[in-house]
C-alpha cells in the first residue's frame, strides 16, 4: 500500500496555480494526520500512566512520542520544501508553522525528559506529553483562526475526485504504517522493562 | 488569590474575542481549494520544482525506513541482552 501510493499520487491531477510541487501534500499532509494520531496516542498513554501507573500505557506514550518526533520532522521538513516553491520562502513564523514547531519541540523535549531525567522523570514527561497533546487543536484550527499562508483545513473536503483518492489512499497508507511502528516500538519498551525487572532480579 | 481568577477569567474570554476582532483576511490563491488542471504551468516556475518533490519524497522514505530499521536493530540488542541476562540469572539460582 506505502509502495503503491507515489504511482497514485503521479496520476492525480497538478494543482493550476502550484504544479508539480503541489504533489508534496499528498505525503505532507498525510504525515501531518499520522503525526496527531501519535501526539494523541502519546497523550492519552500520558494520561493513563499518570492516573494508573500501569506500565502499558507508559509504554504507549513513549512509543507515540517517538512516533510524533520522528512524523514531526517529516512534517517540518517536507513542509518548507513546499513552501520554497508555493510561497517563495523556505519558512514562515505564522500559526500554523509556529504551533508545530512548538508541539514537535515539546515531544522533543519529552524524550530528552525521559533519556536523561533521571528518577521520576516518567511522570515529569507524562505530564509534557499531555501539554503536547493539547497543542493539537491549536495546531489543527489555527490555520482557519489566524492570518496564515498555509492552506486551510477547508482544502482537504473539497478535494477534487481526481486528488481524494490518492490523498486518503495515502492517508490510509500513512496510519497503516505509523499503528505498525507504534505497535513494534511499544514492543521493544516492554522488552526494555522485561530486561531492567531481570537486571534488578540479579542484584537481588 | 481572587485577583487571579479575575485575571484569568479575563484571559479565558478575551482571547477569542481578541482573535474575533481580527480585520478579515482575504484568502491566497490555493489556501481555500485546489484546482486541478491536466498539465502543469511550464516556464514560469524559476525554483526547480521535481527537486524539490523528489527531496520531500526521499526524505520520508529514508527518514521511515531508518527508523524502522532502528527500532529492528534496538529490539534486537536488547534480545541479545535479555539472553545474556536470563542465563546470569538462572546460574546464580543453581
């Protein structure tokens, strides 16, 4: 499905006014979808750690900001790539560059909680995690809200048929792959819990 | 205390009356919808436009893929790990 998606994407139809590099939203906005599910996985994991304390859901939200770090700088990057040619500037401080930047920065800085916290550092970064998560809405509706040059959230319903099918094509393709790699990196947190339980057995 | 919920009350209900006060804006071509059109506009585009696509697309595919093979190679470490560990423990039981 990932694979087969360009070919669909150099099917669809160029944009009049944008042409060939209009073609970067296809992919763009896709990773800009996958990136709210994992801030939100993250948040909700976050959330769940807090309240409970089970180490499943700690799990989960360090898988989904991972995921959200690593689809944000897809986002970040493939955003200004557009921009160069759509705008003629590679960046723009406006609110809907500026709210990601800051909500990437803010899972950023719940990983380098979490490597490098020491003690109790987990529940410190959970509760980073849910401020991230709240950036989301911000994210997502600032570009109908404030003066901006990104396109609005109103251009996604009224795609043209030639561009709909590759865009959720591509949508579907990009959750299908980011649930896998939250999936396989939640795997290897447990597996780093299974291995810290053994080294504390063998102390004992 | 009381003069702090006063001013965040305040803030709650000012902020989107503030941001409601804004002057209307008048949309950019493309910020509303997209058109679609068979070809693309030749000749006036002075940025290398294919450069660009095949940038943004190569670097989602290597970013995606160098990922994936990171947590392969992580998840496989610490299985390494695990096995050293497991026989550590299991002979200072005996």
């Amino acid at each position: 499905m990932f694979a087969y998606a360009p070919f669909m994407i150099l099917g669809a139809p160029y944009e009049a006014t944008m042409g060939l590099v209009q073609k970067i939203f296809y992919f763009h906005a896709a990773c800009g979808m996958a990136m709210f599910l994992a801030a939100f996985v993250s948040g909700i994991g976050s959330a769940g750690f807090l309240f409970t304390r089970r180490p499943a859901a700690d799990r989960l939200a360090v898988a989904g900001a991972e995921l959200t770090s690593i689809i944000g700088l897809i986002v970040l990057v493939t955003g200004p790539l557009w921009a160069r040619k759509a705008w003629g500037v590679w960046w723009q401080w406006d609110a809907r560059l500026t709210s990601t930047l800051v909500m990437w920065l803010i899972f950023n800085a719940y990983l380098l909680l979490r490597r490098y916290g020491g003690p109790g550092s987990d529940r410190l970064a959970a509760a980073v995690a849910l401020f991230g998560m709240a950036n989301v809405p911000f994210v997502y509706w600032s570009v109908n809200v404030w003066r901006t040059l990104h396109p609005k959230t109103s251009v996604i319903p009224s795609l043209q048929p030639g561009m709909r099918g590759p865009f959720w094509f591509c949508v579907a393709a990009f959750l299908l792959v980011s649930t896998l790699i939250l999936l396989l990196r939640t795997q290897l947190e447990k597996r780093r819990q299974q291995l810290d339980e053994l080294y504390l057995a063998l102390e004992d | 205390m009381k003069k702090l919920y006063v001013l965040l009350f305040v803030l709650l209900f000012a902020a989107p009356a503030a941001v409601a006060a804004q002057p209307p804006k008048t949309p950019a071509a493309s910020q509303d919808g997209f058109v679609p059109v068979e070809a693309p506009a030749n000749g006036q585009d002075a940025m290398p436009a294919p450069r660009l696509v095949a940038a943004a697309y190569g670097f989602i595919w290597i970013v995606l893929f160098g990922y994936l093979w990171s947590i392969r190679t992580r998840l496989a470490g610490v299985e390494r790990e695990m096995e050293v560990i497991t026989r550590r423990v299991a002979g200072g039981k005996q």
